[in-house]
C-alpha cells in the first residue's frame, strides 16, 4: 500500500496529525506500538491524572472545605477502587474516542512497532510479521519517556512500578502509601504528589535546583511552594538523591545537598521519580538513516522538516516545550504544509499549567526572561483575595501577575496561581495571539462576578489603575 503520509505514533501529536491531513485528501496511516491509541498523555499522562486530581481534590474538598458553607456531611470515606475505575473509565472514553475519529477519517492504522527502513518506508513488526508501508512522506510523533535517575556511584536507580514508580506506576497504586517521597519538584511531581497527598500520604520533595516549578516565574514559583507546604508538602531543595534502598515493602530514600554534604535518609513507602522526560527514538532506525540529532532530540527546520528529504517530526522528540497542545498544533501544521497549506505555530503563546489546586498557569515570558531579553518591563498583578467571585468561592489563594513592555505596553507574559487558573490563561492567550497591549485587555468588558476579572484588573494594575486593590 502506498500513501501520502505515514505518521508513526499515536499520541496528541500523531493522531491529530494524521486526522488532518486525511481531512485535506492525503491517504494517510498511523503506526502504534501500544496496544490502544493515544500515547502517553492519554493512556498514562495527562488524561488519568487529571480524573485522579479532580477526585482527589473532591474528596479534600468534602473532608475539609464544605461545613464553612454550611454543608454538614459525616466524614467521607475512599474507595480507592472506584476513585480508580473512574480514572480508567475516563482514559477508555478518550481512547476509543480516538479510534472512533481514526475510523470515520478513513485512516489505516497499524499496530506495531515502526521503524523507518529508508526515505518513504516504513516497516512495522506486528503480531503477523513485518508490515512495509510505502509512502510519501513520513511524520516522527513517537514522543518521548520517563528520564532515568542514577545514584552516586552513576547506576540507573530501577523503577519497578510499586515501590519505586514513575509516573505510570504513581497513576496506578493500590493503596494510599503513608509515605511517599517525590524525586522532582517539576510539574509531574506536583501534580502526582498532591493526589496522594490529598488521600492522606506524607509527601516530601527532594528537588536538585533551589525552587520548584523550573521556568515559570520565580515569584508565581515562591507563593506556590508556600500554598504546598500549607498543604502538608516538605520541600528538601538543592538536595539530590544519591541512593535508593529497596526493602520488600518500602525504601529508605538517601539525598544530601548538591555540594554532597549534610546527607540524610528518609524511609518511603512509594518513591515516585519524577525527574524529566527524554525524546523517544528507540528503534526508529535515525542514526542509520542519518537523520540528525541534538541531546536526543530530532532536528527540524521551521517546516518540521529533519535533515532527510520527506521525513518530518513533531511533539515531545523535537525543540520546545513537552506539552501535550504544543504537540496538537504541530501535528496540524505539518499536516497541512505536507497538504500545500501555510501550517504555523507560534511558539511564543503556549500556555503552561499545573493542575494542582490553586492551579499554575504560564504563558510568553517571565519577568525574570523579560529582562534578560533587554525589555524594560511594566508588571501589574491583582490578588484573588481581592475579587467578588473568587471570596463567595473560598477560593482567594493566588493572583495574576502580567509583564508587558513598558515602551509599548504589549503584553509578554502572563502568570496565574489560583482556581481555575488553567482557564483563565485562554485570555491572555488569544492577547498575545494578536500582539495585544495591557490596555486592550483593561478596556475589555467582563462580566461581574467572575474570575475573569482578575485578569482584567492586573492588566489595568500595569498603568497603576486598577480599582479595587
């Protein structure tokens, strides 16, 4: 069979890549290694730890926030198995979702491991032998893996899913540990730590750099790492693990300061590495096709375009941001070059967000990044302890914080710590989209009482005009 596009991986990346180029007339096949659609995000990513954190978060909720408005209940009790079968519900609606618009888009999917055999080839081990797909064009979406922790003698520190876990491991546990140490105080960890945390687990941070959240705003970074303590977290910063002890049941975790000194133990029941993903190319056949690399990542042009006529690549294994909307937005750019179109994605407006709660939302740059770029900067912010809505809530945790150049008042970055921060960045997304100012969004209507105002009155924050702080 001969194609216009093969795709190899099914992921965010891969599957609405594919789905639009079959949109646009290209006869189109995508090649999966695992047994259902969706890759990482959907089947042990972003999709089963947001059903767990919104759980999670509903039963926090009912232990400790519902009597102060007047909503009296017995306290709630887990049932970890169903609070699962959710999770796995959620993930098995997404998936088949995925097959379903697969099918209706008339493209040929191949279950399989791929591998590129030349320019315009791609041969598939399936259960029934090796598959050869013939085809114009070829799309890289393999995503990317769980990056390896090594212990201070330089050995890999082994993740077996139940006491030592990665994040797969940390979406599945049967049982709430009473001890959970989390290696990385990155997005991952957060997230995945404050499930637990929720249901009743101890958590500790060890976290190599001096902060938690690496590149999001430094004061966003601080206020959030103090909400997380209030919330039972203990943070052991510019420490690193030097070894991980595995007992039958548990760990002792041993970490001390970068420098080496000061070296401590901490006994763990699941120790959850959440140190990094590294770009997944194992067995794609690149080196021998001489496809170039750089630190593991596939290099491409502005086209998505590697260094080999007619092979392209998108999402987690090239430059940029590992986000699962960064990888869509590729995925239909380069769908629509390979279809004669203008594809784009403007790599200065993605949104970033940690859905903890209060939630961390990011986009364009931070305050930090906008002066080291030589911009003179204006920053407004509005606390949420200041808005309508957000009081009637209990929900006053956090703010928004807005950087805009002060010579022309556009709007570079935008940063929120509190509920619904996830959403609330969609308005400064579409500012930014369209080079808009700080004073756009402050003669911006919004409706009273929302959260939504926030935003506006941070932007009029930026001249020193908002009215209610």
């Amino acid at each position: 069979m001969t194609y216009d596009l093969v795709v190899i991986g099914s992921g965010p990346g891969g599957y609405v890549c594919a789905i639009r180029a079959a949109q646009l007339g290209l006869k189109t096949a995508i090649v999966e290694k695992d047994a259902t659609f969706g890759g990482t995000c959907l089947n042990v990513g972003c999709i089963p730890s947001k059903a767990l954190l919104h759980a999670s978060h509903m039963f926090a909720e009912a232990g400790h926030s519902l009597a102060p408005l007047g909503v009296m209940v017995d306290p709630p009790r887990l049932d970890l198995a169903t609070m699962m079968k959710h999770k796995d519900e959620t993930v098995g609606a997404n998936v088949a979702g995925v097959a379903f618009l697969l099918k209706k888009n008339k493209i040929d999917s191949v279950i399989g491991r791929g591998r590129i055999a030349a320019p315009g080839v791609v041969e598939v081990e399936t259960a029934g032998g090796v598959q050869r797909l013939e085809t114009k064009n070829i799309v890289i979406a393999t995503g990317s893996a769980v990056a390896p922790l090594r212990d201070a003698s330089g050995a890999v520190i082994e993740i077996d899913e139940k006491v030592v876990v990665s994040s797969t491991g940390a979406l599945a546990l049967d049982k709430v540990p009473q001890r959970l140490v989390v290696v990385g105080a990155g997005v991952i960890g957060l997230e995945l730590g404050s499930v637990w945390s929720r249901l009743g687990a101890k958590v500790t941070v060890v976290e190599y750099l001096d902060r938690v959240l690496p590149g999001f705003d430094a004061e966003i970074a601080a206020r959030f790492r103090k909400v997380m303590e209030k919330q039972g977290f203990t943070f052991h910063l510019s420490s690193k693990v030097t070894r991980v002890a595995r007992a039958k049941a548990d760990a002792v975790v041993t970490f001390s300061g970068v420098d080496g000194a000061n070296e401590q133990t901490i006994d763990a029941d699941v120790v959850l590495i959440a140190t990094g993903r590294l770009p997944f190319t194992e067995g794609l056949g690149l080196e021998t096709l001489g496809v170039a690399l750089e630190r593991g990542r596939v290099v491409i042009d502005d086209r998505f375009a590697t260094n080999v006529a007619g092979i392209y690549a998108i999402g987690d294994v090239v430059r940029g941001p590992m986000l699962a909307h960064k990888a869509e937005d590729e995925g239909l750019a380069v769908a629509e070059i390979l279809a004669g179109q203008h594809g784009h994605v403007n790599y200065k407006v993605i949104p970033g967000v940690v859905y903890t709660m209060p939630e961390v939302a990011s986009i364009g740059l931070t305050e930090e990044e906008a002066k080291a770029q030589g911009h003179t900067v204006a920053v407004g912010k509005f606390p949420f302890s200041a808005n309508g809505r957000a009081r009637a809530m209990r929900e006053t945790e956090g703010f928004v914080k807005i950087i805009a150049d002060a010579a022309d008042d556009r709007v570079l970055g935008a940063h929120i710590l509190g509920a619904g921060a996830g959403e609330l960045i969609a308005q400064l997304a579409v500012l930014m989209e369209f080079s808009g100012s700080a004073e756009d969004l402050a003669r911006t209507c919004t409706a009273h009482p929302t959260m939504s105002e926030a935003v506006k009155e941070a932007a009029l924050a930026v001249a020193k005009r908002a009215v209610h702080i």
